[in-house]
C-alpha cells in the first residue's frame, strides 16, 4: 500500500505539471514564443548564467558551514559530490525538496551520522526560505507604492510569512513544540508525531550556534539577492525593461510557490506564478514564459553538470565508504 501511494503521488505531480504547462502553451502563441527564445542577446544570457552558478557556490558553502558546525569535518570535494548529486535530483525527483532526500541518505551512509546530516540540509533548507522571506518582505515595504492595487501579492506573501512563522515556532520553542506533539498522538500519526520530534531534536541543537545561524542566514538573504539579479538578466536578453525591483518582489514569491510538492521539481507550477505575477506589471503571457522556460534551462544545464559529477564519482564514494575518513 504504501509504494501504491509513492507511485499514485509521483504521477499525480507529473499530471499536475503536464496539466499546468497544457494551460499554459494555450495561452501564448507558441511561434511567439520560440521566436523570442531564439532572439535573445546570448552575451546577456550568458551573464545570467554566471550570476545563477554563484546561487550553487552559496548554497555550497552554506551547507558545508553547518556541517563543520557539528563536527562533521569533510574534504570539500566530499561535500561537492553530494551536492551536486542532490542539485541533479532535486530537478528531475517530484519536487524541488527532492535533491534534498538524496544529499541526507547519500552523506548520511558516508558519516554513518544520518540524524545530524539530515538536521544539516533540513535547517539549511530552512535559512534559505528565511532569507527568502527577508528578501521579499524588504523588497514589498521598498516597493510599496508599485504594490497599490495588488492585494493578491501581499496575501500571498502574507500566507509566507506565517508558514515560516509557525515552522520556527514548532521547531525552537519547547512549550509550542511540547503541545503540538501531544496533538499528534493518534496510531495514525505516529510516523509524522516521531519524524517532526527527531527533527526538533536534532534542529534544536543549533540553538548553540547563534553566529553559525546568523551567517547562514546572511548567506540565504545574499542568496535570494542573487537569483533575482539572475532573472533580470534573463529579462533583459529578451528585450524586458521593467524595474528591477519587481523581480525582488515576485522571484522570491514565485520560489515558494515553487517548492510546494504538488509538481514535478516545480516544473509548470514555477512558470504558472511567474507568468501571473509578472502579468501585474504589465508584461505578456509569451515574454514573461519564455523568461520562465530559459530559467529553468539554466537550472537544468546546472544540473546536469551535478548529475555528471555525481556518475563519475561513485567509485570514489564506495572506496570512502570501505574506509571512511575520521570525523
């Protein structure tokens, strides 16, 4: 029953981004379209592509920081191999958390210390969606004035807000945390009552390591920095000359939407919100697609490149496990 349910819901994903991409190409003038992907300035372009690859540099470096945070002491090529497999996954497994299973069981066999490693890619997983939020919330109250009139993205990012709100609440405060697990404790919930408990454990440890929090959340808010000035630049090879600022407000909005697990790695549930936000300041269904699509080429090309990295050092990964290095 329970692989019955794993399979219903990878093509439930699959069926969702299928349906939201149909919708989406019989809405735009598909000649339009490829028209415009084809007159792109390529020296433009390839700037994007540069600016997306320091997104995988922070990332990188933000997750090694809290690996040596609780001792876990790996070569950085080790640390590259399992990012760059879980980049690989995280773009072709059902949903864009997918890369994250696979970097937690892949150095997790390595270390033979699963429930830290796991603590690791999760709080890092966490920072970024908190740098997320700062990036957006700032970028709204800058903002402001172009916002009049479009209730939807403050709701929207209201909705945000309070999600990471109440994950923090349930993760690092004992008293929340102490009821929401009474809750929980029905025979149906016990798999949900015991992973959201060995999570709070292992997360709460980091309350030790207040500078380690702050600088990975100073790395999250440069991070999400980023990946706009990324979009911008994909925007202008197309020819889109709109404020930057509205790329601060929407991207950070469209990534959340995007790691709802209810696609496959995000796919046509990403290029719907970019096409319905971006709509609000004017830009057409065909522009702001085509912007979408080349986005997620260059994560795609980035994640190939993981992929390839990832093949091409298993043998390496299985003479470590024989002898793993001390820790």
């Amino acid at each position: 029953m329970p692989v019955f349910k794993k399979v219903f819901s990878l093509f439930l994903r699959i069926a969702i981004s299928a349906f939201l991409l149909f919708l989406l190409f019989k809405q735009i003038d598909t000649s339009s379209l490829v028209a415009n992907i084809r007159s792109t300035d390529k020296y433009i372009l390839s700037i994007a592509f540069l600016i997306y690859f320091l997104t995988y540099i922070i990332c990188l470096f933000r997750w090694e920081m809290l690996l040596k945070a609780i001792k876990i002491n790996l070569p950085l090529k080790r640390v590259i191999i399992s990012f760059a497999g879980g980049s690989f996954f995280s773009m072709f497994l059902p949903s864009t958390i997918g890369g994250d299973l696979i970097r937690s069981i892949d150095l997790s066999m390595h270390t033979k210390r699963p429930r830290e490693v796991i603590a690791t890619v999760l709080l890092d997983r966490l920072s970024g969606y908190i740098g997320l939020v700062i990036v957006a919330i700032v970028s709204i109250i800058i903002g402001w004035r172009q916002m009049d009139g479009q209730p939807v993205i403050i709701t929207t990012m209201l909705v945000i807000v309070g999600m990471l709100v109440l994950i923090l609440v349930v993760l690092f405060n004992n008293s929340i945390y102490s009821k929401v697990n009474k809750l929980l404790h029905s025979k149906k919930s016990g798999g949900l009552r015991d992973m959201i408990k060995n999570l709070h454990n292992e997360i709460y440890v980091f309350r030790n390591h207040k500078g380690v929090i702050i600088n990975n959340i100073f790395m999250s808010v440069l991070l999400q920095i980023t990946i706009p000035v990324s979009y911008y630049f994909i925007g202008l090879s197309f020819g889109i000359k709109i404020n930057m600022l509205y790329y601060f407000i929407f991207i950070p909005i469209i990534s959340a939407i995007a790691m709802l697990p209810i696609s496959l790695g995000g796919l046509g549930l990403r290029d719907a919100a970019t096409v319905f936000f971006f709509a609000k300041v004017g830009l057409g269904k065909d522009l702001a697609f085509a912007m979408s699509l080349t986005s997620f080429f260059i994560m795609v090309v980035y994640s190939i490149i993981g992929g390839l990295i990832y093949v091409l050092t298993v043998r390496h990964r299985r003479i470590q496990r024989i002898k793993p290095p001390g820790i």
